[in-house]
C-alpha cells in the first residue's frame, strides 16, 4: 500500500512540476532525473505523451519479467534446495540468467530514456526559435534574418 501511495504522490509531483508556461524552457536535467525515477516521467515532463505511454510499458513490461523470474528463480532455489535435483538446479540457473537480463535491459531503457528526456529537453521550444530565422535573397545575395 505504501508503494501505490509513493508512486502517486511522485506522479502527483511530477504533474505540479510540469504544469509552466509553454513559454518557459524546460530544463534537461530535470527532465533526465524525473525519466530516471520514474518511468517516462522526463517524456511526461516534455509534454511528449506518446512517448511517455512507450516508455512506460517498455519499462514496465521489463520490470514485470524481472519480478517474474526472479520469483521463479527463487521457487526452483528452494525446490533444490530440499531434494537436491540437478534439474531444479538448471531450472533455477535459467530463471536467475533471465533475470539478470532483464536488470540489463531495464537499465539500458532508463539510460536510454534520460538521454531521450535530456534533448527534449533542450529542442522544447525549437520551432519558435526556428520560425525567427528566415532567408532573405536581395541584390544577388543571400543572407538570413534572425526577428527578435
């Protein structure tokens, strides 16, 4: 219960946080922190909501197979563990294999997530700055305009 009660109260925050102008830039490493914390949450923070949705079920999904195995590796433990079977013991030595996979990927989504949350981050309000700068051909030249 304590854990529902935690991640709604971070959810609840990271709502607060995001809540700014659209005006305002956003901050990257603030962004990269909430996407290593919670799942998707610097994707949620960027306003970049289907990402967040594929963040969170790819790291959900792995963190559900993690718990999965980790549960049968220790079923398979302690089944050895009374009779002694080299076969529990295989079944165990795969179950744990699987799991520790499973942390891999699980930090290779959050690494990788953040990095994802970081440059969002800093291209948040790139069209406005992309739509202040135009090409201007005049007397056989070239030049760009930057409005202010």
């Amino acid at each position: 219960m304590r854990k529902i009660v935690l991640i709604i109260f971070l959810f609840l925050v990271l709502i607060s946080l995001s809540a700014e102008e659209k005006n305002i830039k956003k901050q990257p490493l603030k962004a990269a922190i909430f996407s290593c914390v919670i799942p998707g949450g610097g994707q949620f923070y960027n306003r970049k909501y289907l990402k967040t949705g594929f963040v969170l079920a790819v790291e959900g999904s792995f963190i559900g197979l993690a718990t999965y195995h980790h549960l049968e590796a220790e079923r398979y433990y302690d089944r050895y563990s009374v009779t002694g079977s080299g076969l529990d013991y295989d079944e165990y030595v795969k179950y744990y294999e699987r799991r520790q996979s499973d942390f891999f990927w699980i930090g290779a989504i959050i690494f990788l997530s953040a990095i994802d949350a970081y440059v969002d981050a800093h291209l948040f309000d790139f069209d406005e700055k992309k739509n202040k700068i135009h090409l201007k051909f005049e007397n056989n030249t070239v030049g760009l305009v930057y409005d202010f």
